[in-house]
C-alpha cells in the first residue's frame, strides 16, 4: 500500500508538472513575441494564403472548363458545317 501512494503522489507530482508545462505553452501562443507564436501566426498567414491561391485557382479551373467546352461544341458545329459545305462542293462539281 505504501508503495502505491509513493508512486500515487509520484505521480500526482508528475501530472502538476506537466499542466504547468501546458499553461507556459499556452501562454506563449498567446504573447505574440515568443518565437514560437510568431512561427505560428506566419504558418497561420501562410495557410489562409494558401487557400486563397487554392480558391482562386479552382474558379480559375472551373472558368477554362466552360471555356473548353464552349470550344468544343464550336467545332463540332464548325465539323458538320465543313462537312456540309464539302458535300455541297462535291455536288456542285
């Protein structure tokens, strides 16, 4: 029984020290003048920017697809006229 309250309060002392490790982590994110809150808010910045090139570019994306398809069917109209066209030359003949 002794020996289990020893390594009770052992650790019981460990979890203490480690929440007083968490606080002072937590507490430097949050003075925007550690090295490690600045680390974090330009991987922050560099995040939104990202998704913002991210976002840009998939309404980019999307733009050349209509684009695209709009294209496509021009040629296909463009297909069945010159292949109109080509009968009608030949009858001509």
């Amino acid at each position: 029984v002794a020996a289990l309250q020893d390594e009770k309060n052992s650790l019981m002392s460990e979890n203490e020290i480690m929440n007083d490790r968490l606080e002072q982590l937590d507490d430097s994110f949050d003075d925007p003048n550690t090295m490690v809150a600045k680390k974090y808010f330009s991987a922050q910045l560099q995040l939104e920017q990202l998704q913002e090139e991210n976002f840009r570019l998939e309404t980019a994306k999307d733009d050349y697809r209509v684009h695209c398809e709009d294209l496509e069917k021009q040629l296909i109209e463009l297909q069945h006229r010159n292949n109109e066209l080509t009968s009608l030359a030949e009858e001509s003949r």
